[in-house]
C-alpha cells in the first residue's frame, strides 16, 4: 500500500498529528511523520514533496498553525492529494490557519479538513487509498458501523442519565 | 477510470459547476452532474451515495451556498472521498457556505476547497484518480508545466506594460 | 399534549440538552432526548423525524457544536417546526455552529436560538405548543411574571451593594 | 386559523417581508402587516404585541435590518412565538443583524431564520399553525413533494445543458 | 449637577457597572444603579426612560451582554444621551454585543464604548455633563494630568526592567 | 449656544459628514467642517483640539475610513466630548473603522455610532447640547414625534401595496 | 541606490502592483516588475529570492489575493526585508489575503500594510532604502509636506462645498 | 549602527515589548524601550518621533492592544520605517489590534507584523538595519541556519517519539 507522509511545522500542531497518527495506526496505513518548515527549511520541503510519489507515498498530510505555507509549498511541488489541517494558535480561534489553508489558489488545490481536524485528515487519506485497497475499504465500512453503533450506546447513556436526574 | 460525480443543490452554485465540469473534460475524466437536494430531496442524496461505488463512481463533488448539507449527507452515506465547493451566495460573503463544508465532525471528513474553488475540486479530484492512473498522472504533470509555462508569459507582459506606462 | 424531541449528536452539546429537558420539566412538557447523528447513523435521523408527527411529537428541538447537520436532517425529513441550538466547541467560538444552523435554504427552516441557548429552546417550544394548550400558555405568563420578579429583586441586591462598597 | 402578524421597521427590510407575505397566500393564512418601529414609536410594538394573542394572531413575524430591536420588543411583550428575519444592509454584510436577532437573552427567545429568509419565515409559521390545522398540513407535505419534484426537474435542465456545452 | 443612571440586565455586566460606579464616584457625579430588563421587565425601562430628565438625570448607562436591548429601549423613550456599554459573554467574544450596541437604526443613536468599557463610559458622561459644571471639567483636565504622569511613571518602571533582564 | 465640530480626513467620508452638517442645520445647531488629517497634518488636529474649547466647540464629530486615527487624535487632545463616525471603504465592510472608533483604550472615550451613522452622530450631539439648551430640547422632542408620525404613514402605505398586490 | 522588486502572482493584484510602480517611480527608486507564482513556478520564486540581494535588490514587495504564498516564500529564501500587499479577492473582502500576510510564524517576518496598499508598500520602501540615502530622505520629507498641503486644499474645499449648499 | 526604539503603551503589551528587547539582544542591536501613550500623554509621541531619526534611531517598533494608535501618532511624524505589533488583549482575540495596525491610510504606512509578534518586528528591524551593516546581515544568515538545524533537530524528536507511541 502507498504510504501517507505526515508533516508538520512542530508548533502547537504536534498533538493535532499525533491523533493522524494514531487514526492510520487504527486502519494500518504506513506513514511517516516529519517536522518540516517551509518557512526554515526552504527547499527541504519542496525536495521531499517532489519525490514523494517516486518515495511510495499515495498522500500528503499537513498541519500547521497561523498560516498554511507549508501545506501551500508541498502542494506546489507534487500532484499527490495534499491535505491541510488548520490548527488553531493564541490569536483569532483558528481563522488565520484555516483560511490560509482552504482559500489556495486556482491550479493547486490544498484539501481542508476542519481546525485540528486530525483524526478527520487520516480518514480521508484512508478513503483516498482505499480507492484501489479492498481491504482499507472494508475497514471504512467497518468503521462507519462502529460509529453508528457508538451512537445508539450514547443514547442509550443519555436517556438513562436524564431519566435519573429528572424522574426520581 | 473511475467516474466522478458533481453534485449541485442547484442554486447559484451552477456556474461553479460548469467550471468543474469543464475542468474534467480536460482531463478527460468521466462524470456525471446531478441536481440533488439533501433538503428539498432527501433520502435521494442519500440513496445516490450509497450506491455511488458500485456505480463506478471515484470521487464526488458537491457544491453548496449558505449551508453544505448536499456534501454532509453524501459523506455520511459512502467511504469515497467526498470534496467540497463552498460557494458565495447573497450574505455573508462565502464564509457560512465555507464554515459549514470545513468544520465537518470527527469520522466524517470533506475535502473541502476554496470558496467557489470549482476548478481546484476537479484538479483535486484528478489527483486522487491519478493515484491508480498512469496517463491523468501525465496530464497532471503537463498541467503543471503548463501552468508555469503562462506564469512565465504573464510575466513578459507585465514588464511589457510596466514599461509602457513609466518609461516613455 | 404533544411531546418535544430534543435530539443530540453526543458531544460537548450534553450539558446544553440537559438545560433545554431541565426547562421543560418546569412546564411539564412531555419530553424525549435522542442521541442520533445524521453523520454517523445517517438515515435514523431521518427516520425518526418522518415519524416524528405520528409519533405524538410537536416539535423536535436539535443540539449540535460545529455545523448543525443534524437539525437540517430533521427538517429535511418532517414539517414538524424545528428548534436548532448552535452549541459553542473548540474553535471559532461557536460561529460555525450558528451560521450552519440558521443559514439554512429556501424551503427549509430551522428556528435558531442563541450559542447554547438551551433554556429558550425549551421555551420556544413551549410557547408553540401553548398556541393550542392553555394550561401551557398560562404557565408561560407566570414564568414572565417571575422573571420581572427576580429582575426587580436583582435590583435591589445592587443597590445595596454599591452602596455598601462606596458610601461608607 | 390564527393570523400572522408580519411586522417591519420599514427600511430595506420592505421587499423581505412581501416575500413573506407572498408565501403566506399560497398557503391561505390571513395574515397583516404592518411597519411599527420600536425606535420610533416606542410602546406601540409593544402594546401590539400584549394584545397580539387577544386579537387573534398565533405567531408575529419581525424583520429589521441593522439591530433586531423590533423583534426583541414584541418577544419581551408576548408569550406568542416570535420569528425574526435578519436583514442584510449596507454594511458587515448582515453579521449586524443576524447575531442581534439570534443572539436573545436567556427567557425571551426569538426564532432565527436565515439573512433575508422571508419565505422560511412565512413556512416556519405555516409550520407553528399546522400542529392544529390539518389542512395546512397537508398543504405543507404537497409544498415538501414540489420542491423535490422541482429538484429532479432542474437536473435535468442541468444535465441537458452540461452535455450541450461540452459534449458536442 | 444632573445625575447619571447606570442600569445593566444583571448578567455578567455586573463588574462593568461597578467599574463605572467607582470612577463617577472619583469625579463626585451623584448616580443611581439599576437593573432593569428590557426583556424581562418590558415597559419598566421605557418608564424610567421617559421620566428620566425630569427626575434629575442628566446622562444614561447602559450595559448588556449578547445583545443592548436595554440600551435600544432607553434610547427609544429619551432624547437624553444614552451610553452604552457591549459586555463579553460566554461565545463570539464579545462582538454580538458590540454589533447591537452601535448598529442603531437612524434616529435613535446610542453612544458606543468598548468592549467591557466600562471606565470610558463613565469618564464620557462625565465630558458631556462637563460643558455646563465648570468644576468638573477641571477634574477631568487634572485626570488627563495624572494619566500621563502615570505613563511616565510606567516608562521609568520598564526602562529599569528591561536594563535589569538584559544588562546584566 | 456651542457649536459643533465637524472633521474629517477628506476621503470616502465626504457624504456622511455632509449628512452630518445637514441634520445640524435641521437643529439650528451652529457647526464649522473642517478636512483635517491626523496622518498628514500632525499636530494640526491636535492644535484644534486644545483650543476647541476656548474656540466655543461643545462637541466633535470626527468621521474616518479605515482606522479612526483622526478621532483618537482628537480624543487625546480635549476632554470636550467626541463622537466617531466609522466609514465603510474598499475592503472588510465597514468593520476596520467600526473597530479602530469603538475600541478605544481607558481614559479617552470616543462615543461610537454606527458605520456611516452620519444623521446619528449630529443627533447624539443634539442630545448632549440640549442638557442645558431648552429650546433644542424642545426640537429634538418634535423630531421623536415626527419619526413616529413618518412610521404610521410607512404602515398605511405598507398594508396599501400589500393589499393592492394579492387582494386582487 | 538598491533596487526595489515587485512581485505579484498576476491575478487581481495587478492593478495594485502598478500602484506600487507608479509611486516608486515618483520617488526615482529602480525597480523591477516580476510575475512569479510560489505555487505554479515552484523554485523560482526561491531563487529569486536567494539572489536578490546579489541582484542589487534592497526590499522585495510581494501582492497576493487570497494567500499569501509568494510573500512566504520569499521570505523563507532571504533576508532582505519583505512587504506583503494583501489583495481583496472574489470572497471574504480581503480577510484572508490579510490574515495570510500579517500572522507569518516566528522567524520569518513579512511587513503587512494595508489591504490593496500599493502605494503604501512602495512609501515603506522608500523609508528603508532611505536610511542611507540622503536624497531619497528629502524626497519623502517633501512628499510628507505635500500631503500637508493637499489636505488643507481639501478643507478649503469642503468648507466652501458646504457653505454652498446649506447657507444659501 | 542605528538604534531601534521599542515603543509600548505599557498594558499587556508589556511582554510582548521584552520579546522583542531580548531578540534584539541577540542580534546585539542598540536599543531603547519607552512607554509612551498617544492617549494620555498627546505630543509626546510625536515629539520623540520627529526627533528620532536625529537622536540615532533607524526603525520604531510600536506594540499595541486594542487600537495601534501609537504607532500611528509615530509614523505620522516621522519617515522612519514602523514596525507595529498588534496586541491581543480581553475581547475580539487580537481582531481589533491587527486591523487598526494594519489598514493604515495611503501615505503613511505602518509595517505590520503577526498579532503578539514581538520576535518577527525584531527580526524586520534587523533586516532593515542590515541594509547597511555586514555583519548583522551575517548574524541573520546565521540565525536562519539555526533556524533550520532547530527544525531538523524536531523532526528526529517527532519521530522518536512517535515511534514509541505507536511501535511498542
């Protein structure tokens, strides 16, 4: 199976990835994480982004706070799907990094996920993989169920939590 | 190769779609558009994602202005990839129809692109089917290039003008 | 009398629905609370609000943090009046969830209250099922009554206070 | 049937509320309108609103561009629901009034529809009186299938429209 | 010298309104607290709006959080200049409460302070109620005097500060 | 009696200052206009402002695009009261100049209107000359009635146009 | 004297580069105009940068719409000082090309001026290169004086305006 | 070498100002801190910054909280580049500081760095000295290399670290 490289500028967005992580570990994906900065490694990031594909890797994960720019230059140097994770920093409640993530310009598209929306970055590069990984795609479905299946437990929780609180 | 959906709520997003669809022709990737409404249809939305794999669908794209119910219930009910168009309507200026693509709950993630990103969905959407396509992963290359190519030539011409308006 | 339904996707929207059922034991409005998530247990939600009516409910009131899906599921699905509370949750300081709640298209309201307004939910949904319910409306006017009662004794607590802090 | 009172300021907030009394007629509700400015002529909302129920309106419409103080007024002065249109206006793109109708305090609610939501407005209501009126019921579950039925008919537009632009 | 009224809803506003009763009480401006609620006591404050000159006042506080519907209220019912004071709640930090406190329609202005300005809008009344009471335009010309000797002050502070970190 | 203060730095802020001086004729109220700018006339505005008083101003208006340098200049330099007038320009609607008026540090109030809130801000300065000027108190008393007589003329035409478009 | 370097990525900032030309031109400073896209020419923009100051380059003036992604790179890849013009785009009034400029990370600054500030990040640039260039300190001296001069035409002007239209 | 002033109202702006001091420190930059208040101390401000070029300095650093009026009064007297740092204070989360730094009027720009960037305005101030210094040209080089051996450091700690979550 293709790879997901996970990179990061190694700020506050380090427990954002290490929830991506944790998600890829759950459907046993293989990745590799990395601190990059495009801003204080110029180049470094363009040169791995250039041979990603040719490095096994079938998607880009990135994460950053306040502005996106690692995101904008590993998407400028490869045609694999990038994904962008906005996350949140001291000022403006995440606005400044999901903007600069999401509003990329005509000809290189970033794909946004929701401020520190890690665990939800590794779900989509898991359906990105399972196009053409029968297996990836039975654990979604599987996952889906799950979910579901969480769902009517809360229920059940709640309903019995309001009935204690109320009717007695 | 797999085919993609663009999927429209059928308001002022319909120019947005046209951009996509014509992106993909360029690709020449096969599509389907469809007038599908979460609220005014539902159940419809629904039904047409869980089948979507099975149609031989890759990848589905939804637009939406003010709120992104469309893509909401499209992601809910298939593993594909689903990216989506957050598109400017009377109010606003974009950021209720962004808000409401992006900030997607955990498990169900949309790839959200720029406010009225109608091309970059496409491109995306080409980066994802290429992963498993030789030749869209040329023409994605060839894009690239191309892109430089007319950044290049922009670029002649601007001097050109500078040079016009100041130097005479 | 016709019941409520307030529904929930399970998150940090809980303590919101247990101030919004705490109100209506008040009026003694009967009442049910659902877990449901039209991300994770999509068609359920719709489900529930097809039969909503049948069911013996009046009005469904719909809790969510980040974009309301769940309220638009439901009234996509039921013509029953629908009450959206935006529930406040990491970032953006609640602007996502009231903008996805109250942004809604043409055709398909939501009455929206304020960023975790879980107490005017309850009583919006009581001042709709009074129309028809005059034990109800008069329970309604007494609740105004207290309210300018507890005002008026506010009042009173200041001015003593202030007095106490710079007149002597 | 009750009445709906639609009430304005009387700026550009006039072309909203004709849309909601447009919609108002196709589903037979009697209704009124009237400009009343809580600014301007101060205890006249107000004592509309005490006798509002008495004179045999079920629900009031408030629409106001700027700050909701219109609707606020008549929430504060009945126990009858209350509906408020926010208008968009010349500047802040309607930020202005949507959070000044939403975002009511704790006792008083408004139910928000959307920036310029006339016709929700009017179907909100409409959905309000149906909990006692069978006819408008029914009126509104035939509105629910046109509106689907007018989906599946733009799809068809679209695809038509699609194929002769890019398949010829 | 004409009084000032300071009234607030009762919430959060609370430590605001005492901000602004201890600096009247440094320029020796006889005032009055009150809470009063447009929302919950409706026609008590349009009472003591419109009485409000003759019994002796001169210039109206008023603080709300979320939206200044008390403000709105005095505003309506008095040609006295009314102040108003938007007070942080618990979401949107603070900007409902600033959009509805400055927003007012034509005709009926309100005097906007900052976010939590509690200070400003007593030193504000106490400008205007200066131009005819010689005296305390005098205390206001020595405040000015004292604000910037405290300035200087805080400069000598830092300057020692910044030689002690560093230059050691 | 006093006269007021009209300034402005001479851009997009033209037509509401004259808006304005218009309602101040309307008063009768004596006013001078000046273009003055903070920005590129340092200290001239600050000379204005200390001689002010002396110079027989009761109030200062001061209207800015983009940020209220111009007010803050003027705040600083008089503790005559100030009130700003935030202008709409190119880009963030108004909000930039909303902001930079309202959010004013301690100790140098600016009473803030609404953006372009240029009738409002010769009305609020009425309101403060009329504290010790019977006869403005008196016009700004028939100005209440007018606005009031002007609404139920609104109405009657109001319900006039919606009876002729769907009676008939 | 050093050069100055204009760079735009060529979309709508360019009327806002010609801006930065003209005034440049005004001052006699050399300059050159590049279109350069970070995300289409990837490594160009970053080699320019590298060698700009080589190049005989002083400051670098970077305009983008939407995000800022030229500014960053350019950034990352020199030490010269760096203007970033944000250009208002199709959507969101400017917000994200600003935020995207001004929040870079720590490390690598970019000096933010205004939105559409192409005249004024051609004055910055004049002020850098002016600290050691006696002749170009004299021309911004003059140009201060100037502004001086145009704004008190202006408020012969406005004076003479308003005399006209209300005193006759 | 030209001095930097650091220039600070002196409220929460206090730590962000000692950044910067301690950032200069490294670069070893002459400089000087000075609390001074455009509001409470008028005329101050402009008379240190009309003589600051004559007293040695070569940039102004200006940090604020809610409105960057400093750095306005500054950059309004004198040509020197100024470097304004917006400060995040109680409410608005920065918003307020970052735009009224940053939408300067045309013809005095202010330099505008992240909100709480006490350590990129140091950094700017260093690469417009370096214009004309060697060796602080060369400090930067150096810092960027740190910079990027800093990143590589992090990226083998991520990695460990990472490795001992998930490989165990």
């Amino acid at each position: 199976m293709k790879k997901v490289a996970i990179v990061t500028e190694g700020g506050s967005d380090f427990s954002t990835v290490k929830e991506t992580a944790a998600e890829l570990e759950k459907f046993g994906i293989p990745y590799e994480v990395h601190v990059m900065s495009a801003h204080r490694t110029p180049g470094l990031a363009a040169e791995f982004s250039k041979n990603a594909a040719e490095n096994g890797f079938g998607v880009i994960i990135s994460a950053s706070e306040k502005i996106a720019f690692l995101a904008c230059e590993i998407a400028s140097n490869t045609i694999l799907p990038v994904i962008g994770i906005p996350v949140k920093s001291l000022a403006l409640d995440g606005l400044d990094a999901l903007l600069s993530t999401v509003q990329m310009p005509r000809g290189v598209p970033v794909a946004s996920v929701a401020i520190n929306g890690g665990v939800n970055a590794a779900i989509l590069a898991a359906q990105i993989l399972a196009l053409s990984d029968k297996e990836l795609d039975k654990k979604l479905c599987e996952m889906k169920e799950e979910m579901a299946a969480g769902v009517i437990k809360k229920d059940e929780k709640l309903q019995e939590e309001v009935k204690n609180i109320f009717k007695n």
